[in-house]
C-alpha cells in the first residue's frame, strides 16, 4: 500500500476480490462489522472439493486480476496507462430486494426475487447506486426496493452497480419520470457537495495528480459537477479509504490548482468520463496510484463528514462503535504478520500463546446458532450461519461468554440464539478455540447501537429499521443526534418475544420510533433468520442487562 | 545539610572574593598625546576658514570655542567634544547653511583626523598605565582553563553558565571591556562548585546507568501491548519528516553530571540529489546541541551512531529534530499517526501524513526513522579521578595534615593561578581548610573549600601583569608565560611553558620562537584557529539579521554553520601549512562542503564536512572576501548593503575605520510603483550625490560595491532580482574607483589592488593579531612596533606563522 514498490501493490478492487474468498456473508441483522468478514469454512470436508475448486478458480482469477491491476500500477511515465474501470459486461445481474443497508460502509444485503436466498454486498469504490432515474446513494433507496444488482464477477459480493426499475436504462428515463429523478439528482448533488467528488488517482508525478472521478451517471456528471472544476480554478484534494470515507477535509486537504480537464472512456462501470489534472502544494500518502480520493470544488465548504462517517471524529468524544472506527487490519495489513478476516491470506492465522491476550483483529468471527452447551466444561456446539455445518468448539481458559451484555456461562444464553464466534486454530487447524461468544443483544450494546423503528409491517412480519449510535457532544459541547449508519429489515413471527421494562408485552406494543435491542435465529437456507426477542427503550436494555448481574447476598441479621 | 556556621563562612567567602575582583578591575589608564603635525598643515587652517569666526576668541556660539582645542587623550570631556565637533561637520550642519560651503575633502580630511584621534583615546584608555592591570578571563578561555587544570567539562554557553562577554569591533576578550559584576561572582563561585564537585572523588563512586528511549517512550505507549501481543512491538520506529520536524520534548533525567556516551540507531533516506535528512539533538534548558549530523541509512539498514558529551546534572529536555529543509512541519500531516498505528515501516504511514516515496518506493523528501536512543553514563575513566590524584598527590596513606594541605595548595594554587604563589597567599588560604575542619568537614572536603577560594581568587579570573611595588614596562616570564598561552590556546600555560617560565628562560627570543612553533602545533592551538578569525572578521554578525524565509527558503542552520567553517577552517589550513596571508585576499582553492558547494552552485562536492576544494575561475570564489559568510554577515536578512560591506573592508582589511555616519542619514526612497527597475547601487548613487556625503563614501562604497555580483546570502549572481517596478531585472555593476584614483571592474580587479598593497593589508593584520594577543586596541606608540612586525612579514613572504613569531618576539609582545 503506502510506500510500497506499485507492483506489489494492490488496487482496492483485488482487495476486496480476495477479500471474497473469505466470507459467506452475515445474517440480515447486522451489516457486518468491519467490512467484509465472515464464515469462512472452518473444517474441510470431502463434500467441499467442489466448493474448493471454484474457491481456487476464483483465486485464480484474483491473482490475475491483481497482476492485471499491479501491471497498470507499475507503468512508468512512458507508459502511462489510466487504471481500469471494470468493464462493461464484467457484471452478472441479480435481482433482489434490498433489505440491509450500511450507509458508512458502502454494504448492505438484497433477498434475491426468485429463490429468497440472502446475499451479501459491498460496493467497490467505482460502483454506484441509481435510483429514481439519476444517481443516489444507499441512503435514498427504501428497504424493500427491487434493483437489478450488477455483481462482479470476480466474486458475489462485490457489485460494481445496482439500479432501481426506473434506473435501468439511465441515460433514458421515462419522461413521466423526469420530474423524479430531477429532485433524486438535486439531492445527489448536495449529498456530494457535503462529501466531495469521489474518484482516484491515476497518477503522481512530482506535485501533479491525475484523477479520475466516479460516477454511474457519466451522462449527466459532467452536467452536475463540470462546472464547478474548471482550469485554473481551485479545488480541494482529501485522501479517503476504499469506502470513499474522508479523515478530516477541514484540515487534510490539499489546496489544488486545476492544470487540466481531461476526458475519460465511459464504456465501463464507473467512471464519470473526467479526468482531473491538479498541482497540489504537497504530496500526501494517500496520492498514490489506485488510491481514493476526495476532490472539493471551488467555492464549496470543506467540512468534515458527520461523526460515524468520518473517519477521525476529531473533536468528538471517543467513538463506541468499534465498526465505524478504521479497519487497521484491512488498510494496514503489513502491520499484521498473520491472517486476519481483512487481509494477508497467504500468512498463517495467528496461534494462541499461553498467557498472553490474542490482539485485536486475529480472531476469526463466525457467526452461527448455540446449539448446545456445557457450562462446566465451557464447551458446545453451534450451527453455523448460512452453511448449517455444525461445530464443536471450547471457550480457552481467558475465554469467556456474554448474554445480554453481561457475563455469562455458555449455558446462560438460549439455544438457538444466533452468536458471534471469536475463533483460533486447534492443534489440527480446525477454529474450534473461541476466545468470546457473545449474543446479538451484547454485540449492539458494547458498540452502543440501537435499532430504531422506522416502519412496521406485522402482517407480512417485517420490521424496518434504521440503525443508529448514541447521541454524543459535538465540536461545541452540544449533544447532537448523529444521522443513522444504515437500516434493515427485522424479521418477527408469534414466537418473538417482545420485552418493555421488565414485563413481556405483544408485537403490537412496537411503535415507529422505538430504540430496539433484539436477539435472533441463524440465516439458514429456506428458514431467514427473525427474532426471537427485541428489547423496547434503553431503561429495557439497561434492566435486561442488570437482571444478568449476580444480586449481592442479603445481609444476615 | 549546611549548618549556619556554614553558610555564615560561604558568605564571607563571597564577600571577599568580590572586594579582590572589584579591586582587580580598578585601571588606571595613562593617554598618550603626541603632537601631530597633520593638525598644523590641515586641521587648523580649516577651523580659522570655517568655524573661529562664531567658536573662537572673540565669540563662543554655543559655549564653544575650537581654536585652542586640545588633544587629551585621557579627558573623555575633551574627545567627546572633538566627536561632536567631527558629527555637526560630517553631517553639515556646521558650516551653518548660509556660509560658504568646505570642500568635501576637506570635510573629510578633518573628519578622519577626528576619528582617528578618537580610536587612539579609546586604545590609550585600555592600554598599560597602571602598576598592575588586569584582563578578565572570557568565558571561553575560563572554560578551557578549567578543562585543563581539572579535566572537566564547563558549558560557558548553558543558560546557567557564564554571561556572554561583551564585543569591541568584533573582539570579545578586550580587557578593560570585560568587566566584572555581582551576577559574575555568583556565576563563578556555583560554577567553581560544581566544577570541583565533578573533578574530586569526594563521595561515592557514581553508578553507571543506562537509559533506553524506544519508539514507545517517544511516540506514546498506547499501542504497545497490542503490538506485543501481535509480534511488531521491535517493528515500531519513529518517523520525523524534514525542517524540523520534531518530536516533543523527551526529557533525559541527569543525576550526576560527567560524560555521556549517546547512542543512537537510526535510517535516513532523502531523494536522489536532494539534501541529506540531518539528525540534530539540542538540549533546550542548556542551550546547547549535542549531536548534529547528515543521515543516510536505508530504511533496512539502519545505522547506529555514537558520539560523547558532557552533561550537567539535571533534568533536560531533549529536542529530536530533523533538521533540513522540507515540507511545513506545523500541520497535522507532518506529525505522528498516533490513532490508527504507529509506524512500522514505509507501508504504513497514514494517508494524510506526508508522502515520503513515490509509488515506486524511492524517497522524495528527506526523512528519518528512529528506532532508539541511549544514554549511557557517567562515563568515569578513573576512580579517584585524574585530577583527584593530582591534587591529593601523596595518596591515601599520607597522614592528612595542615602541613599536607599546606604542600596541596600551594601546588594547585601556582597551576591555577599561572605563577608562584607567597606565603602570605598559602597562609590566607590555609586558614580556610582549618575553619572548614572545625565546622565538621572532612580533610578532603575542607581542601576544596581552599581550591574554591583558589578558583574564585582574582589571580585565577584575571590574567595579572605587573608589580604592585615597583613600576615596569617589561612582562616577568611568568606573565608572558600566560600572554603566549592565551594567546595561542586560549588556555592556562602547560607545564612545559610555566617550566621556561621558572628558569627564566621564555623572553629569550630563539626561545620564544621555538615555543611559537610549538604551540602552534599543538591540538590546543585549534582554539586560535577558530576564535581568531572569528573575531578578526566579526562572524558572530553571520546569520544576526536572519535571511527572510521567503526571499531566502534555502538559507537555514546548516549552510550558516558551513558558511561559517568555511571561513574559520580556511584560517586553519593558512595557519597549518604557514602559508602567507595573500591567501586570505585571493586564492585558487577554499573549504567547501556539500551543502555549501551547492549554495555557491559548484558541483562534485560531497559529504558533510568542508575540506579543500580547488576553484575555476567560473566558480568566482577565492580568498576569504567570497566567502559566504563574509558577504552575509553585513546584510540585514532582506538584501545586502554594499555600503556596510565597505566600511567591514575598512576595518578588517584595510584597517582604516570609517568615522561613524552622522544621525541624519535618510532611508532609501520608497521605489514608485511602475517606474523602471534599478539596481541597489543606482539607488545609493543617488543619496551619495550630497558633496558632505560623497566625502566619505568615496573612500567606503567602492569597497563594498565591488562584490555588487554576490547577494545578501554569497551567492553568485549577474543581474539584481527586483520584485516592484516596470521592465527587466537590471544587470549589475561592481566597477568601481578607489580613493587613489585606481579603477577595477569586479571583484577580482579590486582583490588585485588589495594583493598590490599586501604590506598594508600585513599592517592591519599585524594591528589584528595584536589586538587579539594584548586584548586590548593598539595606540599610536605601538604603531612603531607594528611596522617591523609588518617589515618582517614582507621578508617572510607574509607567512602567517611567521607573522605570529614576529609578533611574540617583538618589543610589543614583551612590554606591558
């Protein structure tokens, strides 16, 4: 990455393709934390030959993928070769329902139309979302709308675009929807503005930066921003991740003076067909080749993103939730010399060391439901989301298990109850050593995340969502209400168990608006995960939590 | 813990060592003031002209009457109206404006006339008079006394330390200018204290410790169990971008002060042809920097550099810079990434920090990586130390009585105080161990309280010449034993010199010149070497109008240092080789090291210190008059000042001072906006053109004018670069017309004139060199001595070490 020879450097786009190796996608109640993790299979069986030949086609393709990206990478000033944009036709198509959004992220999952399967999907930096006839962002689309998601095909979790009905043949658009995708483009437009332009750099050279933009909309791109880059002119360069997130614009930036206005094939996904060509005072480690950037126009305030979405957060209080926080294992994997769910798969995955904590990122997560347990033993047994496959596993001595976000015995929280899995190696390999086990319910209320109730439909037994953190100071002393992170689409059924204070109450009681702490079933083929319990208000969370806590022993008289 | 008795005896103790040193600087100076004929044919004829129709016999304007104006060399009465009449006639006020006007040379025939009667009532004042004199050790020559009589270490330039002395024309060791105050003498007895407290093994031996600063105790712990755990906590370094880019300060706690070893292990990596990263290590409550250096280390294959320093005890905060130019340091993109890592190698710096390689790995601003510093001390070579044992020379089996004490302070005292020492002295000095021991001090420790009085004494501070009793011109062979000695080291005589100096043998001339050679050979004449020069050619005015960071980005601490070591170390090598002193005009060679062979634009030259490189003419450098530092040291950080490089020739080559400008001097005009550029000079023509002026700069400005091609940092340039004003930069013009009517067109053709009147640039050097030795301004009388010491330069070819020899043998050296 940093610093790095370009030819053993690896674009965002090869990452996150052999990213894909690893993950078989989360359940729908929480976009994964992190990026992309994941139930990776945990013990090789004869019946996975198949699955593995078309896991090492896969890696095929991503080597040469990557080859073909560090090929491009390495071209000398002589041979300047623009990156590439993933072809047109590079794409398969699946239909779905979008039914989780992660807005910080760029992820989210879709319930494919025909077989009710859940899939798994991350944008790549280049891919766009169009809806309402003009480009968007996961944001304005609502839960539940059918799109067309062109998945790469490198692998079936990234998609390079997803578009609504309305969308699908943008640059044409009915004209009874004009007027729609008009007020989607004026919203896109302010929605950017606040953000900047994303797009990456082609090419350092000197203090002089080549930049392409990103846009699903070339048609109308040079319409909505063109003007606003002009040469000669200033404009503002922030170095962002591969998730088009922004450190801290206000400070970060890089005045740029505009040099040159380029055009850029848009026979591809992508690309906007502008090319910037700026001269920039000095040269930061985020202008490198393939890196994402920011770009400001002249005139526009540079402000930082919202806190969750920024990935600084300065002046704030210390962030909770750890999943908004930099992914160091993905953006720094040379600071891992071991395989982590983020990166560096051709290093061995770390080995538990007597007495010593393992570090932060060398768990392999899982996610699955407890089947069984013994709490004595502090072993069991889990079935492992999505796949079904069964896994015996044992808590290692400083190991420990939480229910309700409280300590727990393994025996404490309900069978069936979807869990993470924090798992290490065996002596043969195999992740059975878990170093936590920890429900739903105390995965949300460490990282102070809250459910809110945007909609509800008990009929057709949904619940929709919006995914919140707590209301925290901002830069004045105020607290301030932080725009939500992503939504999604809870499942209920008459089994659910609904708590408000310390009493049972029915799924009626829910309301639109409520803050919602929830436990639930694994995603199984044919069976979606739902909830088999939701927690209504933080004083119900707070006294869940507390009924967890051993009671002090009554004095004796 | 100090008993009132104790602290009744210290101030005592004080007390008399300021009444000693308040007499000391008593001086009584006796003027010299010969007639002087050019006041007859000149002088005299212009006031009858001018000014005795209204200050004369019949009527005293103003109560001031010139006719029968004297020279009193002693009356600073009298020379401060002979300065006031030469100001009212420099600046024209006198003639009032409705009389005749004097011719311009006239003006200025009287004016010089003035001055230099001035200059000889100031040397008169400093020179010899009394029975005794006294001339105040400088801080540095205190410094070097000490190392050499203790073996110990004194920073004179730590903020605690000693005062800075004061300067007279670029000389900081005059003696009637040093003077002494009651802050002194509380310097000197903390510093005296210290001193012997590190010299003598009074209490236990000190423990050697080892300090270790990793990357955690320089960019915070916070990581460091994570890191640990994850196996890349020996991975962590620490990154410092260029122009000073710097770390907080980490503070070394210094529980005993001595000799520190400091070891450090770092990589520097800077772009192909770009400057160096450079590591420098200051310690900011002592004012001082410990370790300066050009890195250039691969980022895998670091470095570990160990060098050695004196500290002091106490807690000192460490600055960690890398000290070149670079990127702004102040924003957050030149700090640490703190959140989200630590750095570990050039793959993990964050995006936001600034970019150290380009995407192919190569670097392309200069940077450091730290991966540790140690301080490891004190370093003690003997237990007793050295000067312990010599002091207390009869050992631990010596029965440790007055008459042992006796015997100890009397040979400590006549090392320090560089003579024989009475026995009234001894007896005084005595009587301090015996109330120290009865106060409850052990033997040693009463001894020191009599070497403190020794080092505090006058007869230590002060180099003494004369008789209290009995009137003397000629040095005894003791005081020229300290005359030479300070001469050429800057430091006490050895004991080869105070041996001569017994025997009686030093004034013997074949003597003198044997010592001469000698001492110049010696490591200790180093001293000489730089502080000479650097007083002869006043660099301490380098850098002292700093070069504005924008019209000069590139000026900055290294190229000052190297401008400056260019200039001290082309003294030295004139010095080694006995060389004449033609070299210093012109010569086809200098000392250049990269950073400054870049400055002056001349290629091939590497590494980090100068050494002797040869000149092309292209290259338009020779002799000390190019050189960098000389032709910055009169600019005022913004553009340079032909007319200050005139008068700084005038007194360190010529050796003829201009009279000082009167107070009226109006400012250069403001350029009108749009009107055609014109260079510094054209601009100067234009306020010399008043008559009372052009007296005075016609002598000055061609002097200056003549390196018009060097700008206000040396470098070389054909035209003057002019940001306000219509049409092209203009081309410059350094011709010019000496007073006598000779006319160059450069630099060179002026540095040829110079070279043809060697045997006047030999005088003003002799002048120099006799200022420095006799610490003190020269008088009219010894003008005569100088003259043969210049005759005998001239038949010596103008050898520099001949020059040294001639002076130490002639009857100027020898005489109070």
């Amino acid at each position: 990455m940093n610093g790095v020879s370009s030819k053993f450097q690896a674009s965002e786009a090869s990452r996150s393709l052999s990213l894909l190796l690893l993950e078989r996608g989360p359940t729908s109640a929480a976009p994964r934390a992190r990026g992309v993790r994941g139930n990776a299979r945990i013990n090789p069986t004869s019946s996975d030959t198949k699955a593995s030949l078309i896991q090492l086609k896969f890696s095929l393709l991503t080597v040469g993928l990557a080859l073909c990206f560090s090929t491009v990478c390495c071209a000398s000033d002589a041979t300047f070769k623009p990156l590439e944009f993933p072809p047109s036709g590079s794409a398969h198509l699946l239909n779905g329902e979008l039914v989780t959004a992660d807005f910080i992220h760029r992820a989210g999952q879709f319930r494919d139309s025909k077989t009710g399967e859940l899939h798994d999907f991350i944008m790549q930096s280049v891919a766009a979302i169009l809806y309402n006839g003009a480009e968007a962002d996961l944001r304005d689309v609502p839960l539940g709308t059918p799109m067309r998601f062109h998945v790469s095909n490198a692998g079936n979790s990234q998609i390079v675009l997803a578009t609504d009905e309305i969308s699908k043949n943008i640059p044409h658009i009915e004209p009874s929807n004009e007027a729609a995708a008009k007020e989607q483009r004026k919203n896109f437009i302010e929605f950017t503005k606040k953000r900047g332009v994303p797009g990456w750099i082609d090419k350092s050279d000197g203090n002089t930066l080549t930049i392409t933009f990103f846009s699903g909309d070339p048609s109308n791109f040079k319409t909505m921003f063109r003007n606003d880059f002009v040469v000669g002119k200033d404009a503002a360069v922030c170095v962002a991740n591969a998730e088009l997130r922004t450190w801290n614009p206000g400070t970060d930036k890089e005045k740029a003076t505009i040099v040159e206005i380029q055009n850029a094939p848009t026979d591809c996904y992508g690309c906007s067909g502008v090319r910037l060509v700026v001269n920039v005072p000095y040269m930061l480690e985020g202008f490198r080749r393939g890196r994402c950037v920011r770009v400001f126009g002249s005139g526009w305030p540079v402000k930082d993103s919202f806190y969750g979405e920024s990935l600084m957060g300065y002046g704030y209080g210390r962030l909770q939730t750890t999943e908004l926080m930099e992914n160091v294992a993905k953006d720094y994997p040379d600071q891992f010399p071991f395989r982590t769910d983020y990166g560096n798969e051709k290093l061995p995955w770390f080995q538990l060391k007597t007495g010593i904590a393992p570090p932060p990122f060398a768990e392999h997560l899982v996610f699955g439901e407890l089947v069984k347990a013994d709490a004595a033993a502090r072993t069991g047994q889990f079935r492992t989301d999505r796949s079904g496959e069964v896994v015996d596993f044992a808590l290692i001595p400083e190991g420990e298990a939480k229910y309700l976000d409280a300590k727990a015995t393994l025996a404490d929280i309900p069978g069936g109850t979807r869990c993470r899995f924090h798992l290490f190696q065996d002596e043969k390999g195999a992740f059975t050593k878990a170093s936590l086990v920890s429900d739903e319910f105390s995965f949300l209320a460490t990282n102070g995340i809250t459910y809110r109730i945007e909609a509800s439909n008990l009929s057709a037994g949904k619940l929709n969502v919006a995914r919140q953190i707590p209301e925290t100071k901002n830069y004045n002393g105020d607290m301030e209400r932080i725009p939500d992170i992503g939504r999604t689409e809870l499942r209920v059924n008459e089994s659910t168990r609904v708590w408000k204070n310390d009493q049972q109450v029915k799924l009626s009681d829910l309301a639109v608006g409520d803050a919602l702490l929830i436990n639930l079933t694994s995603e199984q083929k044919g069976s979606p995960s739902r909830c088999t319990d939701i927690w209504i208000g933080v004083n119900t969370h707070k006294l869940a939590t507390e009924s967890r806590k051993p009671k002090p022993a009554p004095k004796k008289k | 813990m100090m008993t009132m008795q104790h602290a009744s005896f210290k101030k005592t103790l004080r007390l008399c060592v300021t009444l000693l040193t308040f007499v000391a600087t008593r001086e009584i100076v006796a003027a010299d003031t010969p007639t002087d004929p050019n006041f007859a044919a000149a002088i005299k004829p212009f006031f009858a002209q001018h000014c005795t129709a209204c200050h004369g016999e019949k009527k005293q304007k103003g109560d001031l009457r010139v006719d029968n104006l004297t020279i009193n060399l002693d009356s600073p009465k009298i020379m401060g109206t002979w300065e006031e009449v030469m100001n009212r006639i420099n600046s024209g006020d006198m003639p009032p404006v409705k009389e005749p006007r004097p011719k311009p040379d006239d003006v200025a025939r009287v004016s010089d006339w003035i001055a230099s009667q001035l200059r000889d009532a100031e040397a008169a004042k400093q020179s010899t008079g009394d029975r005794v004199t006294f001339h105040k050790l400088s801080r540095e020559e205190y410094a070097n006394t000490i190392r050499d009589l203790l073996g110990v270490t004194y920073d004179v330039n730590d903020p605690t330390g000693l005062p800075e002395d004061p300067d007279w024309h670029g000389f900081q060791r005059i003696g009637s200018v040093l003077t002494l105050s009651p802050a002194h003498v509380e310097k000197y007895l903390s510093a005296a204290d210290m001193i012997l407290n590190e010299a003598l093994s009074l209490g236990a031996q000190p423990k050697r410790d080892l300090v270790h600063w990793s990357p955690f105790d320089l960019r915070g712990k916070a990581f460091e169990k994570e890191y640990q755990a994850r196996g890349i906590a020996d991975k962590v370094r620490v990154d410092l971008v260029p122009n000073n880019g710097a770390l907080d300060d980490h503070t070394i706690d210094i529980k005993t002060a001595g000799e520190y070893l400091v070891r450090i292990k770092v990589s520097g990596m800077a772009p192909a042809n770009g400057s160096p990263a450079r590591l420098r290590l200051y310690a900011g409550d002592i004012n001082r920097l410990l370790f300066e250096q050009d890195i250039d280390a691969p980022e895998d294959k670091p470095m570990t550099i160990e060098f050695r320093t004196h500290l002091p005890a106490g807690k000192h905060p460490i600055r960690i810079v890398n000290a070149v130019h670079g990127p702004n340091p102040e924003a957050r993109r030149s700090r640490a990434s703190g959140t989200p890592n630590h750095f570990t190698s050039l793959k993990t710096r964050v995006p936001w920090q600034i970019k150290f390689t380009d995407d192919d790995g190569k670097p392309i601003v200069p940077f450091l990586l730290l991966d540790w510093i140690e301080w490891d001390g004190p370093i003690v070579e003997s237990w007793p130390t050295r000067a312990h044992q010599q002091i207390f020379f009869g050992g631990e089996k010596t029965t440790k009585d007055l008459a042992y004490a006796r015997e100890i302070i009397a040979r400590f005292a006549e090392r320090a105080w560089r003579r024989p020492v009475k026995t009234a002295e001894v007896d005084r000095l005595v009587k301090l161990v015996e109330k120290a021991q009865k106060l409850g001090d052990n033997f040693e420790t009463s001894i020191k309280t009599a070497l403190l009085g020794i080092l505090c004494s006058k007869n230590f501070l002060y180099i003494e010449e004369g008789n209290a009793t009995a009137q003397s011109t000629q040095l005894t062979d003791w005081e020229l034993a300290s005359r030479l000695s300070y001469f050429l080291w800057s430091s006490m005589p050895d004991a080869h010199l105070l041996d001569l100096a017994r025997a009686q043998k030093l004034h013997e001339t074949g003597t003198l010149r044997a010592e001469v050679k000698r001492m110049v050979a010696d490591p200790k004449a180093a001293d000489f070497a730089e502080t000479f020069p650097h007083q002869w050619l006043q660099l301490r005015r380098v850098g002292m109008f700093a070069p504005d960071k924008v019209l000069y980005p590139e000026y900055d601490e290294y190229l000052e240092k190297s401008m400056i070591a260019e200039t001290v170390g082309f003294f030295g090598d004139v010095l080694k080789r006995n060389a004449s002193i033609r070299e210093f005009l012109d010569s086809d060679w200098t000392l250049l090291n990269e950073r400054l062979a870049r400055h002056y634009g001349i290629d091939g030259v590497k590494g980090a210190n100068v050494h002797r490189v040869a000149l092309k003419p292209d290259d338009h450098r020779g002799g000390i008059l190019t050189h960098g530092s000389i032709l910055s040291l009169t600019s005022d950080g913004t553009r340079h000042r032909p007319v200050h490089r005139g008068v700084w020739m005038l007194e360190s080559i010529v050796g003829k001072a201009a009279p000082p400008p009167p107070a009226n001097v109006p400012a250069l005009n403001t350029p009108v906006p749009g009107a055609p550029k014109t260079t510094l000079r054209e601009k100067l023509e234009s306020h010399r053109s008043d008559a009372n002026c052009a007296a005075c700069h016609r002598k000055i400005d061609p002097l200056g004018m003549a390196f018009e091609n060097y700008d206000a940092i040396g470098r070389w340039r054909t035209v003057e670069t002019i940001k306000d004003g219509s049409g092209s930069d203009p081309k410059l013009d350094p011709s010019g017309e000496l007073y006598d009517g000779r006319k160059f067109s450069d630099a060179n053709g002026l540095k040829h004139f110079l070279l043809d009147d060697t045997d006047k640039f030999a005088t003003a050097f002799a002048e120099k060199l006799a200022t420095y030795a006799l610490r003190r301004g020269i008088t009219f009388s010894d003008r005569i001595d100088l003259k043969r010491v210049a005759e005998q330069a001239k038949a010596n070819d103008y050898k520099l070490g001949s020059m040294i020899e001639s002076l130490v043998t002639s009857e100027l050296f020898l005489k109070r």
